[in-house]
C-alpha cells in the first residue's frame, strides 16, 4: 500500500517545469518531508536509455505508435524500480512528466486517439496515478522562444516539430484536464517565475494539508 505522495509536473516545451521542480522541491524538503525528484522518459538507467533512443532528432522517420509504446515501456520500468518503492517508502515523488504527457502529445497531437493511448498505458502503469498534477500551461509560441533563448539547452527530436503540433499539445492537455478535473491543476505558466512558483506551492501545500 502506497503512503507517499505523487506530484506530477506536466507542461508543453518551455514551460518551466524543470527549474520550477527544483525550487518545489527545496521548499517542501524545508518543512521535513522527504522527496524524490525524478523524471520522464528516465528517471533510471534503462529508462534513460529508451529516452535517448526517442529523443534523438536523428529518429525523424520513428512512427507514432512506436513512439508512444517506448514511452510506455519507460514509465513502466522508471514505475518499479523508482517511483513505488520512494511512495511506499512514504516519499514525495515529484516527476516531470507522466502519463498525461503521453495523452497529449501522442494520443492527441500525433493523432493516435487520447483514449488509445490511455489504454496502451493502462498495461503500463497497472492503476498507479499521480495523486496531483500540476499543469503548467504556457502558449507554443512562448515556450518555444524560451527554449531558443536558453543557454546551453540541447535541441532534442520534439524540438523540431512545427508550432502547429505544439498548437494540438496544448490542445490535447486541454482535453485531458477535462477529463481529470479532480486531479490536474492549471497553473499559468507565463507569468513571473516567481508568481508560478507562488502558485504552484500553495496547490501541493493545499494537497498535503488534505493527507
């Protein structure tokens, strides 16, 4: 029986999520819990290996339902061996990305039906659901700015694709926080950093008062 809690992070490209995990995560560790902060595709030795294999911009010709197995392969091997033994070891898990992601960008925006997508990850997941999810919702043409004006960032294969399949993203998250209005919480990720990270504390702190 899992008693940790399971925060997830999603987000179009660009939208913060991964400096904002960070700052989340210090903030919640100051007030004695102990979290794990993790990520998808990865999180472990042979998740990060598949993650490559999907990110790589030399993979353009990858087909979308092969695309969104390996993402589900991932996250059932990143599950087992990282994030059900941190919850219940009564950890914090906050991850960048689940399943959701995997709704949007390849049910929805690859066009392989959200409700497919949904079940190929139901053989993965095995019923483990985040417990909150934070969606940081940020416009295609903002985060993809943001990403080229960072430092250092590597350009990955979704990187390449054209803001009209970052348009149909958005749109795919849309749908899902309509069908997980209980869990999934919008946040807007445009504003200041510091007013989402204001934000998106009060939501977890909110959540962690209920348990």
């Amino acid at each position: 029986m899992s008693t940790g809690l399971f925060i997830t992070i999603e987000g179009g490209e660009g939208a913060g999520k991964s400096s904002l995990i960070g700052q989340l995560a210090n903030i919640i560790q100051e007030k004695g819990n102990r979290v794990v902060i993790t990520r998808e595709p990865g999180g472990i030795p042979i998740a990060e290996k598949i993650r490559t294999v999907i990110l790589d911009p030399e993979h353009t010709t990858m087909d979308a339902r092969t695309e969104a197995l390996l993402y589900a392969a991932s996250r059932r091997q990143h599950l087992v061996e990282k994030v059900i033994p941190a919850l219940e070891a009564g950890e914090i898990v906050i991850c960048d990305r689940f399943v959701d992601s995997s709704l949007a960008y390849q049910g929805h925006a690859r066009g392989l039906g959200i409700e497919e997508v949904w079940q190929i990850n139901q053989f993965a997941i095995g019923g483990t659901m985040p417990d909150l999810t934070i969606y940081m919702d940020v416009s295609p043409e903002v985060g993809l700015e943001r990403i080229a004006q960072a430092p250092g960032r590597e350009i990955n294969r979704l990187d390449l694709e054209r803001l009209s399949f970052h348009e149909r993203v958005r749109e795919g998250y849309h749908l899902v926080m309509q069908q997980f209005p209980e869990r999934i919480r919008r946040v807007n990720a445009e504003e200041t950093p510091e007013r989402v990270l204001q934000a998106v504390v009060a939501i977890v702190e909110q959540r962690l008062s209920e348990i």
